[in-house]
C-alpha cells in the first residue's frame, strides 16, 4: 500500500492550517520562519516514493510554538490534578472542621515540637513509611492536637495525589448498623487507600459486636502490608497492659506497625476557652 499520497494530504492539511504570524518572515529558502524565535516553522523532508525521494513541504514548530504546546500541556495537566485532589478529597471522609489543617498553621510549643517534626518527616517520606507499613500512634489526653497533627500529612498527601481516608470507629460503625450491606464496600474503600488514619480509637461503643468490628477492619489494614495512624485518648500504659483479649488483639496489632507519639501539654480547647474568657472579661470590665 502506497501511504505517500495519505502522508501528503496531512503535510498539505497541516501547511493550510499553519496561523501565520504578523512578525512571521520566509526565509531565503522560501519556508516559513518565525519572527520571534527565528526558528523555522516549516521544512523540507525527504519521503522515499517507490524508487526516487520527493521533497514534501510541511509545517513544523518552533521554539515558541513547542513553548505555548508546553503550557497548554502544564494547565491540562495541573487542571486534571485538582480534579483528582479534589476527588481524592471527596472521598477522603475527613470532617469539615479538618479540611483546611496544614503544617504551616500548626501551633508549635515546647510540648508537640518534636512530634510537628516527625509528622512532617513521615510526610515527606510517605513513599518509604508505605513500603515499611509504618505507621504511628498518636495517643494523649484531649485537645493536645493529636487529630489536627494526623489532618495535617492527610492534607498533606491529598495535596501530592495520595489517596487518604481519615475517619474514625464510631462513623464507620453507624454507617454499617444502618445498613449492614456496606460493610464489605467499606473493609473495600479502606483497603484501596493508600493511608487510613482511625482518629479516636477507644471511643466507639464496647460491645462485642463493636469490638470484633473494629478488630476486622485494623487486621485487614495490617494484612494488607498498609499503613495506618490512629489517634487515641487512651494511655500507651492502658494499652501495653490491657488483659482483655478482646481488646488486646487490637492493641497487638497497632503495636506491630506503629510508632506511638505522645502528645502532651494544656488541652488548645482550653487554652482558646481561657482566652474568650478573658478577652471578653477585658471588654465588660474595661470601663468599671
């Protein structure tokens, strides 16, 4: 099959439609150069027809022709990454209140210094913590920035076009008591995540049928060689002893893949409490 005559009408279709620019020139040659760049915008090439080769005419880009295709392909780009963020967002199941967590509006202390550092580094280097099943154990009392900390490297990592779920037990159990069909299509959601952060843990109910739950769902994380942050307001103390066995199966197979990471200090609910107070004590007691 002779292709020339086809090769021929595209390299005269592509000439046709070639936009010519007011600066544009044509050369000694007679082909079409660019006024900017003064590359070429078209060429010769030699096409081998039967047993001689003919000179074909056809349009060719230039350096500023390559640099707007270039831009075109970065805004494409960039346009189809928020659309998979976003996406990976919309099915993240993270809370309202932690969509816009992000290191930089971390508040740092001498208490949860250290632990912003790590956060970041485990962050940073999700790749390698995904290859080793790493995970951490956030664990300390209430408000101490436990929850806010796992929110940072989920946003983090949306951010980078990993996918993440942060939820926590008491959601995933209503959604299964309401319909019990879902449980299969959440163990499945969980186990395509890249990471899953369980914030909470020790909140949800205490029954066995909770409790085995909650026991399936971590051992199908840890089977799958995939890693997971838990937040806690349970002690490692409480959890490295616990003597139930119900219980300790749970425990034994965090401690397996997690590091723990104490958060301390006065409670930032607190703190922010005590703060109104004050600056409203200032406001009504100003003029006494």
């Amino acid at each position: 099959m002779d292709l020339f005559p086809i090769i021929e009408g595209i390299a005269k279709r592509g000439l046709e439609n070639q936009v010519i620019k007011e600066c544009d020139y044509y050369g000694e040659d007679g082909l079409l150069v660019c006024g900017v760049c003064h590359e070429p915008r078209q060429e010769i090439a030699p096409w081998k027809v039967g047993d001689k080769t003919v000179d074909l005419k056809r349009a060719r880009s230039c350096k500023c022709d390559r640099d707007i295709a270039e831009q075109k392909k970065r805004e494409e780009q960039m346009k189809e990454d928020m659309e998979y963020i976003a996406r990976l967002r919309e099915l993240s199941l993270m809370d309202t209140k932690f969509k816009n967590a992000v290191f930089d509006s971390f508040k740092t202390n001498k208490e949860n210094e250290r632990n912003l550092k790590l956060c970041k580094r485990y962050a940073t280097a999700f790749d390698k913590m995904m290859e080793k099943a790493q995970g951490l154990l956030m664990w300390g009392d209430v408000g101490t920035g436990k929850s806010f900390a796992a929110a940072c490297i989920a946003n983090y990592l949306l951010d980078h076009k990993t996918s993440v779920i942060m939820t926590s037990f008491v959601k995933i159990l209503e959604i299964i008591d309401k319909d019990r069909d879902e449980e299969s299509a959440i163990i499945a959601r969980l186990g395509r995540a890249k990471l899953v952060i369980f914030d909470d843990l020790g909140a949800e109910r205490s029954t066995d049928y909770a409790i085995e739950k909650v026991y399936n769902i971590i051992d199908s994380r840890y089977r799958s060689g995939l890693p997971m942050i838990l937040t806690t307001n349970l002690t490692l103390d409480a959890m490295q002893n616990e003597t139930d066995i119900r219980y300790k199966r749970i425990f034994d197979r965090i401690f397996e893949t997690c590091y723990p990471m104490q958060f301390t200090g006065v409670s930032w609910r607190m703190r922010s409490a005590y703060q109104r107070f004050s600056e409203m004590e200032s406001l009504l007691t100003d003029n006494e």
